[in-house]
C-alpha cells in the first residue's frame, strides 16, 4: 500500500514514457530550445512493466494511466500496454494523448488491453489550434478521436485548456461539440507547468469563468461528491442528462485532500505530486540489481512523506523545474 501521514492512499499510477511531443502547447512547452533526456536515462521497456509490476502486485495500484510528452511517440508502447494488461490483478489501464497518431494505433492499442483514451483539444478552430500548439495538425487530432471511437476506447474523454485572447470564448462550442460526438468533455484550468515560466494566476481562465459561460448555453446540475470521489473532476450533468461535463480546477478549487496518485517519470523518479520539487530515484535501485522488495520499500517511503497539497495558494510557490512534458500530466 502507498499510504502518506495525512492517511490519503494512492491508487492510481501515472507513467510517462517520454519527455518528446509532436506539438508546442504553449502551455506547456517552448517552440523550440528544450533539452530532450538522453536515451540512456530512459527507463526501457522491460523496467517500465517491472516497475509497473511491483506497483500493482505490491503497492496496491489499480489504474495505470501512460502519459508522455506524447506517449503514442514511444516505439514499444503497444507491446508494453499488452504486459501491463496481462497483469494479475489486471490494472485498468488508460492512455493521455494529444490524438496524432491515434487514427493508425487505436485498434492495435484496444487489442492490446488498453481501456480508454483522454485526448487533448483545446479548439475547434484549425487557425486557434494552430496558434496554441505552433503545429498544423488539428484534422489528425480530430481523425485520432473519432479512430478510438470506433475502437472501443471508450468513453473516449477530452481534455481542453481555455487561454484568454485565443480560445476563452470557445467553451459552450466545445461542449456542443463533445455532446453531437459522444465524448465527455472536461475543462482543466491553465497550471503552472510552462517551460517558459510565463503563468499568471490573475490572467487565467477560472472554473467559475468556465462554468458561467457554459450556462449560457446549458443547463448544468452538480453530480455531486458522492460520484466523484477521488476523481480530479467536478462533473455537471447537462440538460438533464445523459451527457456530463468535468471541470479540474487544479489552482482555483484544488482537490489534494484526496489525492489517489502517484507519478513515475520517464526517467524513472517517483513524484508524489505534479507540483512537487523532489523525486524518489528508482532507476538507480533499478538498475543496481536492487530486488523488488527494496524498490518497493523506497517508493513507499517516497509517498510517506508526501505534502498536504500543491501549495498554489502560497505566495511563495515555486513552479517545478520540470516543464509538463517532462512530469507527465
């Protein structure tokens, strides 16, 4: 079990399987100039499933989620998703991707055992996409949903990030969208993970900002806590239902009292949080010969001592070192 002093127990894994990506959000990464890690420094395959192996047979981990960078840039990850889907118990397993690539991979993945996908779209509009990710390729992002779809990679969840001058008024669009197309729509506030260090806190759009413009459009009902659980996402049921929309509200309305998760970079560090400065050195133990009793004893002891929470209502917060594409959102 991964259980911290504050009696949270983590559950969920996320894993990043590199730090490379197709786009530029501008969110989330510079147009250009960032160091990718060296490929030696990467976990392989073979210590990924491992890894993976002794949180789910030792630690307690229930849902694997792969996250990148972009993870479908990883050349094994098709063979990794089976390995990890052959586990015993079987964790359920998911995948956050930007949707380029998902129109040639998604049957192969669903066969493979993956069980869902959360594909990033910020826009429906080609020219705004274009501005946001500094890449042409918004058709491939919209080929990519409709692909895991069709392949059972359901329900096939997007995630969208609203920027203020470029997409802000796009919200009541997007979900009219989601509904037409049967995805389940969630708005994720801006977070400080930019490599550029660019956030501002008064310049975001707020979930309030969100919710508001959304009942311009919709009728929203609160689903309520009991439905939510650990889940980052406040769900509102629309027009009655059966569609939902989420909203993360990482900075405004942060939800670390029930946090369930914890985090293995592409590398190979242990972060208990998304905003956290430190990291727990797997790879080293990995790669020492150490035996899976000792690397689950330094991750329990990494999760231990995991923070109350993020800290982005401290004035002295300071961003992490690690731009998004490097932590793995």
């Amino acid at each position: 079990m991964l259980i911290d002093t504050y009696g949270r127990v983590a559950t969920d894994l996320r894993v990043s399987l590199t730090d490379r990506c197709n786009l530029r959000c501008t969110y989330c990464m510079p147009e250009e100039g960032l160091q990718w890690l060296a490929k030696p420094d990467l976990l392989t395959d073979d210590e990924i499933v491992r890894l993976i192996g002794i949180a789910v047979t030792s630690l307690g981990i229930e849902e694997v989620r792969f996250t990148g960078g972009e993870p479908l840039l990883r050349p094994g990850l098709t063979g990794i998703v089976e390995r990890v889907a052959a586990l015993d118990p079987r964790p359920r397993t998911s995948l956050t991707t930007n949707g380029i690539g998902l129109k040639r991979t998604a049957r192969a993945l669903k066969a493979a055992g993956l069980d869902r996908v959360n594909v990033s779209l910020d826009t429906l509009r080609p020219d705004v996409f274009k501005a946001l990710t500094r890449r042409d390729r918004h058709k491939d992002v919209l080929e990519g949903l409709e692909a895991a779809r069709e392949a059972g990679l359901t329900p096939v969840k997007v995630n969208s990030v609203l920027m203020p001058g470029l997409n802000g008024d796009e919200a009541p669009d997007l979900l009219a969208w989601a509904i037409e197309h049967d995805y389940e729509l969630r708005f994720i506030e801006q977070m400080p993970l930019d490599a550029q260090h660019g956030w501002k806190r008064d310049g975001m759009i707020t979930a309030g900002d969100i919710l508001a413009s959304l009942r311009t459009r919709f009728d929203l009902t609160p689903e309520g806590s009991e439905e939510r659980g650990s889940a980052p996402a406040e769900r509102w049921i629309v027009d009655g239902g059966p569609h939902r929309v989420g909203v993360i509200a990482s900075v405004t309305r942060p939800f670390c009292a029930a946090c369930d998760r914890t985090r293995l970079t592409a590398d190979g560090q242990i972060r208990t949080c998304l905003f956290a400065r430190e990291e727990t050195d797997l790879r080293a133990a990995l790669r020492s010969g150490a035996p899976d009793e000792e690397i689950a004893r330094i991750w329990r002891l990494a999760m231990w001592g995991k923070k109350a929470g993020a800290g982005l209502d401290d004035p002295s917060f300071v961003q992490p070192d690690r731009p998004m594409s490097a932590i793995g959102g």
